[in-house]
C-alpha cells in the first residue's frame, strides 16, 4: 500500500495543480486522437464513397468539383451535358449504366435532385441497395413526386404524402420558389451517404420546373456511370479527356476524392502539430508544477526517509506520481475525444451525409494515451531526481 | 544492542574549513537499556543520533545495532537495517502532513521486514490514546496528541532501538512529562533500547543513567579547549 498511498496522498495534497495539469494532458490527448480519427476515419469514408458508381461524365471542368457535384452533392455544377451526349454514352458499349441527374434547385437549404427512377436499382455500396420507409415507394419518372433521404427528411419533417414548392438556386431564397406543387411519394432509409441529404425528383420534374429555362430542358447536370470492365475507364478517359474537349470523365471516383486529401492534408497536419504542442506543454506543465512543489514537500520525502524508505522508493513515488496525472489525463483525455469526435462527425454529416463511426478503433486510441503517460513521466524524471538527492539530515532539522 | 567506536563526522564550514562535530571514541546501550544524553544546542547530539540512525554517513569509525555494522553498509542497507531495527522520535515530531494518523503509523511500518500491518498500528494507536483520532490528519489534533502519534510511529515497528531527539523540545511541562512517561513505558513493553538526547534538566532528571554529550564527544572538548 505504501506507493500508492504515498502517491494518492501527494495528489491530493495537490489537488487543484493536479486537475489543471492532467486536464492540459485530456485536452493534447483528446485533441490528438481525434485530429487523427477524423483525417483516417474521413479519407477513408470519403474515398470509399462512390455511391455504387465508377466514374462520372460532366461538363469541361474540374473532375474534383464534377464529382463532389455529382456523388457528394456539394459545390457547384460545372456546366451542363447536352441530351446528345447523354444518349450516347448511355448507349456506349462500355458502359454497364448511366444515370443521368440535373441539379439546380433546393427546398429550405437541401438539394433537390433530379434523376431516375433507376437509380434506387444501383447497390450504392457491396451488396446495399436503397430501401424506401415502409407506406413509401419511388417516385414515378413522369409526375410531380419526390423521395427524400433519411437526413433531409429528417430536417424539413417531411413525410410521406406532404407537398413542397422547389426553390430555384442552391442556397435557399424564400423569393425564388417555384410554382410546381410536389409529392412525398417516399423516404429513403438511412445509407450514411450523402444521398441521404439530398431530396431526389424524377429528372424531367426537374428539368421543366416553372422558370427553368425550356431551351435547356433536356439537358442534365452530370451522368452517373458503371462501367463494364476497369480497362473502359481508361479507353472513355482517352475519348472525353485527351482526344475531346467538351466533357469531363472523372475517374475512378474514389481516387479523385483522395486527391482532395492529397490537397488539404497540410489541413491535419497544422491540427497535429497543435495537439503535439498542447501534449508537450502539457508534460512541461507535469514538469514544473511537480517541480515547484518539490521545496514544500522536501520535509515529507525527508521524513520517508528516515523512517526507511529507500532513495529509489521516493524516485520511484516522484515519478509514478507524474505517470499518474498522465493517466488521469489520459482517461479523461477519451472524453474530450468522444466530445470533440461526436460534434466534428455531425458537422461532416450535416455537411456531407457521410457518418464517421465513433465507436471505431484505431491505433491512436491507445498509443495516444500510452505516450501521454509516457510523457508525463518523462516530465517527473527531473523533479524525481531532485527528490533523490534530498539530504535528510539536514532537510529535518538544523544540527545541534 | 548499540556500539559507536571512534565515530568522527565533519562538516564544510562557509568559510571553507572542515569543523569536526562529531568525535565520540566509545559508546555502547545494552538491549531494553534506557539512557539519556545532556547536550545544548549546537553540541552534534543530533548528527549523532543521525550518524546511529544511518541518515549521515561518518567519516570514520563505526556503529553496531544489533550486531550489524551500520557503517559498513552502502545507504540501501542502511535504509533496510533503519526501518528494521530502528524507531526515532524527533522533535518536531515529523508528521506527514498529508496522511492520517492511522496512515501516518502504518507508513512508518511499511518499509521495514513486517510490511504495514494494519490492525497492529491501530494497537498502537490504541495504546498512546489516540483510538479516536485514526482518521484525523495531524493538523488536527493538539501539540501533545501529536507527539503520540510519533511516539506510536516510532514503536510500531518492533524496533529494537529507539532515539529520542528533545521529544519534549514542542510540549509544556506537564504534556512533556506524560510524553516522557509514555516513550519510557511503551519502550519497556517492547523492550526496546531507548536514546535520548535533551537539554531539559527537567526530561534528564528522570533517567538514571544518563551522560553530558561533552564528555563523551571529543569534538566539543577540543572546540572548548
């Protein structure tokens, strides 16, 4: 009992210098585990979010901006694809299926999208297909009907049978509503895609929406393609990218979105290079506040001493001491990852549809705190020395 | 059960020069022997009593306890051979601050052979009157009550020697007299050797044997000289 107790007692003795420092060593330790959850949990989840789909054709531009269009349903289109050339490359050999979708139009902030009704047969990953709420089907491609995503119908507190008026743009505009009267024929069951934010129309509701522009009626925003076999992404991205100069081909979708990463992954680093600065303050905190604490507990450690505890009982208590905020620190510190993970992953959801599991392991979760106690004792090696070397004669009383 | 031989301790002054402190030629306490030292301040009766406990290191000569020569152990077997076969009483009494007076006790018998024993730190507790007191921490309690929690640290132990450095020096008259009483009677139950060094005319009148620190420590005559 004599370690623990000795350390026990010293904490307390300590208390409010304890509290700050392990909450130093929770926050560098929350922050560093969650830094790195997010970065490989959202490379991960975005990469693999293809929505069952190969690659995507869409107007001459950016393949990043086509697909974060196309299959996350964010930014801006870059253009429109003529009907033609829908036709054609729905026809093309090569391609096992091409799912056309328009954008262009939202209900309170959330996209509408206008596609068809074939889309619900793709698996939007292996082997999962979308499922519509029981009491709810598709919508038929030639009426005025909708299905909406789980999120989205969550949000607007649509259901089934309800009827909403479009808005025209992307940002909502409670001025540029449309005068078309839609239908709830459906909601979608969770997919933690970003289909799930998104409000699907059938494609010619969309494309001849009061005040949208007749002579583009046929056109649409992107195709969604499969293809039949790996080696025709390579033959289509010689057809659209190098020999032509009007559409975009961006594939294989996965590995545009890594790009992405690839761009903003001085992002995380700047995030992990805070965490480790918060981490090696904290450890220098450890440091100096043991450090301090060090002239008024001499008498104590002397008096140890003379009662028979050994010099490396009292190195041994100093720096188990340390170890000790680290592992408060630590275990307080999954806390602060928990928080601070669940309030980053419903912003990405709420932004993008995509979930990020926060009950998922990684390494992090225990090297973090591992090397927070680590740390932390590395820290109490100077202040434990310093406790070595009390003299115990002369730290008891004067000699007389 | 206790033997000094030519024990010489120096210390580096301020200014430089090396003054002797300690230089005591012959010493001895025989087992459950009680024997009282006369010294004023500044006489070395505390580094003596250090160089017996093994906290100081001697420049020369030698200190038996039990049989076992603490001088020539390395400062881990020193450690071991203290909390083993000593018990000292300080004059500030010397409590943990932090820990209860039962956690006080039972530290004081942690590092010696036995381990803490829990039951027989509440006996002893017990036995200087502070069954009461277990979970109080010493700032609670009064100088006196204090100084019986040290006396119960010091003994709980088993130990076969116990040094006594003015365990009256804190206490009134009257509370130094019962503090006295208790060491005394709480060393005879456990026939333990006791060592007592003091001033108080009043504490070294109560000893039959007893000695003034001058005379046996070479080191005074010859400042005096």
């Amino acid at each position: 009992m004599t370690l623990p107790l000795i350390i026990y007692r010293s904490l307390r003795q300590h208390a409010l210098s304890t509290l700050v420092t392990a909450s130093g060593i929770a926050l560098a330790s929350g922050l560093l585990m969650c830094v790195w959850m997010v970065k490989t949990q959202a490379q991960a989840t975005f990469t693999q979010t293809t929505s069952g789909f190969d690659a995507v054709l869409g107007a001459r531009g950016s393949k990043l901006q086509l697909v974060l269009n196309a299959i996350f349903h964010l930014e801006a289109s870059p253009g429109n694809v003529a009907a033609a050339d829908y036709e054609m490359v729905r026809k093309h050999p090569l391609i096992k299926t091409a799912i056309p979708i328009a954008v262009g139009d939202n209900l309170r902030g959330f996209r509408l999208v206008g596609t068809a009704p074939e889309l619900f047969d793709v698996q939007y990953a292996p082997g999962k297909k979308f499922t519509v709420r029981a009491g709810g089907r598709i919508f038929a491609g030639d009426a005025k009907e909708a299905v909406a995503g789980s999120f989205a119908a969550q949000r607007l507190k649509l259901k089934v049978g309800d009827t909403f008026r479009p808005f025209h743009g992307l940002a909502f505009d409670p001025k540029a509503e449309h005068a078309d009267d839609f239908v709830v024929t459906g909601i979608l069951e969770p997919t933690n895609t970003p289909v799930d934010r998104v409000v699907w129309l059938p494609l010619r509701g969309l494309q001849t929406m009061s005040g949208h522009d007749p002579k583009a009626a046929t056109d649409v925003s992107a195709v969604l393609l499969q293809l039949r076999t790996p080696i025709a992404g390579l033959q289509m991205d010689m057809m659209y990218n190098k020999q032509g100069n009007r559409l975009t081909f961006a594939y294989p979708v996965g590995a545009i979105v890594a790009e992405l990463f690839g761009k903003i992954s001085w992002f995380d680093q700047v995030l992990a290079l805070v965490a480790y600065l918060v981490a090696l303050v904290a450890a220098g905190s450890v440091l100096a506040s043991i450090y301090n604490s060090m002239s008024a507990r001499r008498r104590d450690l002397a008096i140890l001493r003379a009662l028979g505890a050994k010099r490396r009982t009292i190195f041994g208590a100093v720096l188990s001491e340390a170890a000790c905020i680290g592992a408060l620190g630590a275990v307080v510190g999954f806390a602060v990852y928990f928080v601070l993970f669940i309030g980053v992953a419903n912003i990405i959801r709420a932004q993008t549809g995509v979930v990020l599991d926060v009950t998922a392991f990684h390494p992090v979760l225990w090297i973090s705190p591992v090397a927070m106690v680590a740390l932390c004792a590395l820290g109490g090696v100077v202040p434990a020395l310093k406790a070595y070397r009390t003299p115990v004669a002369e730290t008891l009383a004067p000699a007389s | 059960m206790l033997a000094v031989s030519e024990l010489k301790k120096s210390f580096l002054s301020p200014e430089g020069d090396r003054v002797e402190i300690v230089n005591v030629a012959t010493f001895a306490l025989a087992a459950g022997e009680q024997f009282a030292l006369r010294g004023e301040s500044g006489s070395g009766k505390t580094t003596f009593l250090n160089l017996i406990a093994g906290i100081l290191a001697p420049d020369s000569g030698r200190v038996a306890i039990d049989g076992v020569e603490m001088s020539a152990l390395n400062e881990p077997k020193r450690d071991r051979l203290r909390a083993e076969k000593l018990g000292y009483i300080f004059q500030t009494f010397n409590l943990l601050q932090g820990f209860t007076v039962l956690e006080n006790v039972m530290l004081g018998m942690s590092f010696g052979p036995r381990g803490a024993d829990k039951a027989h730190a509440r006996d002893m507790l017990e036995r200087v009157g502070l069954a009461h007191r277990l979970h109080h921490f010493p700032r609670q309690l009064s100088t006196g009550q204090q100084q019986r929690v040290a006396v119960a640290r010091a003994l709980a132990n088993r130990p076969k020697l116990v040094l006594a450095d003015e365990p009256t020096g804190n206490l009134d008259r009257k509370h130094g007299r019962e503090a006295l009483a208790l060491i005394r009677e709480v060393c005879r139950e456990h026939q333990a050797a006791l060592l007592l060094v003091s001033h108080d005319e009043d504490v070294l009148g109560q000893f039959e044997a007893r000695q003034d620190f001058g005379v046996i420590n070479r080191a005074v005559q010859e400042v005096a000289r």
